[in-house]
C-alpha cells in the first residue's frame, strides 16, 4: 500500500479501473496513469481447472460472472474510492477466450456507461509489454520485449506507447506450453512450468542433450514442437519414478528452453541496436530464466527490466497501467468495440 501522502496525491492524476478476464482469472485492479498500482485482486480458477488438465471455457466464464462484482467492490475499497472517482475503466479485449473476455468488457462498458466515464478496450500482450515499466520503472521508453507466456513467445521492438514492431515470434509451441505439455507427459499437475521450475532446481541441466531451435544464425523466430518431441522420445528410457531422474529431465528441458529465450533477445539486442531490454508473461516468473537473464545482460552491457512476479501472470495492473498510457494520450474505445480471441499486438 502506498503512503497516505503520495495516495490522495495519486488522484491528481486520471484514475484508471481495468478488468482482466481473458482466461480463467479474473482479476481487477486500479492505476493512476503515472503507473502506481492503488489496488490489485485477483481469483484464480487454477484449482478448479487443475482436475480437468487445462482451462475449460464454459466453466471459466461461468466463474468469471460470479467473481466480477466483488473484485471491484474489493479493488475500490481497497484504495478507498468509489465509482465516481475513477477516471475512466477498462477491460482485456482480447487476445484470449470469447466466453471470458465478454465478462470483463461487459462489466466494464456498464460502468463506463453508468458513470458516464470513457471506457478503453486493451490488448492483453500490450498489457504484458508494458509491465516491466511499472512500479516506477518509467517512463515507457525505446527497447526490445521479450514476452514469453503460455501461449505466446514473441520478440518486439518497442518504439513509443502504441508503436511496436514484430520482431520474431514462435512457428510453433510457445516456451509456456512446451513447459506445460512435458509437465503433463512426465506426470506433473496442471499449470506445469512451475512444477518443472521447482524441480529443476534439484537436477543436472546436462544429463539430457535436448534440442535448440535456433532455425538459422540471424532468425528471431522461435520453435519448441521439436524439444516436447525429442522429451517424448526420451521418455521411454527413463524410470521418472526415481527422484533423480525426474529432476534430471526438468532440468534438462528448462535449459533448453532458456538457452533459447536468453540467445534470441540477446540477438533482438544487438539487430535493432537497443540497450534497454525487458522480459514479461507468466514464464518470466521462472527463477532459472531470470538468473540467466541477469548474468548475461551484465555480460553484454544490457539494461535488464523483468516485470515484477506478481505482474507476470495474468492481473489486471498491466491491463489498467496500458489503459493509462493510451488515457494520457488522449485515447478511448467505442462501446460498440467487440472482444477478439485474436487480437494482435502488431498490425
């Protein structure tokens, strides 16, 4: 919580409340648009997906309508303001579940509408791109993204607020389903990175020589269909009854992918000539991917931003934060702005 100071000092500036449903979290939170985070919940469905092996849409819009209302009472009263105090709300247009992200948009638009407010649709990876430059890592400024998730892997060039450029991203697999489906084919619960991540930690990362997919010297594109098939075909041979043997293989599989995800932004670095790199999405959290992070940007005389852990994941302080960057600059949405499961980043 920030001090009673710097909070009614916040409310000089526009106060943004964002809704993030785009999956199977529903989240809710407030931001003023110089990025500080007045209040921050989130309900996990990961419980209840966990028995079904993955998110399953129907229940997760379901579980979105029955959190939505009382996340936002809890975000207003946790930075003690009421409905009329907020500057504009926003909500995750997409990319993401249809059935989800018509929950959050819907609540938003409603209270757009009833406190005659402007509402602002959001792209969920905007929301993970800018991520690292809140809790006063700001301004939003020049330099390549990493965001590296459960379904997504992409390199950008961030030039201004609104202004990216597609560098690279997965042909295939992203980093975060390649950890998920090994989890599920060596018998670890859903959501699996963090299993294999904990795990790692007890193993040899070399006592299994799987596959870098680095498609050529210059690409910043990114496969991993090849590493969950080479793990597949390694399986077999292994008794992952035995502790070791099952720590050796989540060792072995989290080098491989970090491997990758540190060479390419490093080449992302250099090809575009930025100094300033940053990291984002749910696998940034990995511990094993951030200590490389941080050993080879010192190594290269790169600046390093990763997004603090609890913005990681899906939460909607990125969502309100990217909200605001767009609010100061004057933009808004029409009420008439439709969800898209699609919705890219870069046009």
């Amino acid at each position: 919580m920030i001090s009673s100071q710097a909070f009614f000092s916040a409310l000089s500036f526009p106060v943004i409340l964002a809704l993030e449903s785009s999956c199977d979290e529903t989240a809710a939170a407030i931001c003023t648009a110089d990025g500080r985070l007045l209040a921050s919940c989130i309900s996990s469905q990961a419980d209840i997906h966990r028995r079904y092996g993955g998110v399953v849409p129907e229940v997760a819009s379901r579980n979105h309508i029955l959190h939505v209302r009382p996340l936002v009472e809890a975000v207003l009263e946790e930075a003690r303001l009421s409905l009329s105090d907020i500057g504009a709300f926003a909500a995750t247009r997409g990319p993401g579940l249809v059935s989800s992200l018509l929950i959050g948009t819907s609540m938003a638009k409603a209270l757009a509408v009833a406190e005659g407010k402007p509402f602002l649709a959001v792209n969920h990876m905007e929301g993970h791109l800018l991520s690292p430059f809140m809790a006063g890592q700001g301004p939003v400024r020049p330099s390549v993204a990493l965001i590296v998730s459960g379904g997504h892997t992409m390199l950008v060039q961030v030039r201004a607020v609104g202004d990216y450029v597609l560098l690279g991203r997965t042909r295939d697999d992203a980093a975060g389903e390649a950890f998920d489906k090994v989890a599920k084919m060596i018998g670890l619960p859903y959501p699996g990175g963090p299993e294999i991540d904990k795990l790692a930690s007890q193993g040899n990362p070399t006592a299994h020589a799987f596959p870098r997919s680095f498609l050529d010297g210059s690409s910043l594109e990114f496969s991993f269909s090849g590493l969950k098939t080479a793990v597949l075909y390694e399986l077999p041979k292994l008794d992952l009854e035995n502790p070791r043997a099952l720590a050796d293989v989540c060792a072995s599989v989290q080098a491989a992918i970090i491997e990758v995800l540190v060479e390419k932004l490093v080449l992302a670095a250099r090809q575009t000539g930025e100094s300033l790199v940053t990291v984002s999405g749910g696998v940034s959290c990995n511990r094993g991917l951030r200590a490389a992070l941080t050993a080879r940007c010192e190594k290269e005389g790169l600046t390093l931003l990763l997004a603090r852990t609890e913005l990681c994941t899906d939460n909607a302080g990125m969502i309100a934060f990217a909200a605001a960057q767009h609010f100061q600059l004057g933009h808004s949405s029409s009420l008439e702005a439709d969800v898209d499961p699609n919705l890219s980043l870069v046009n």
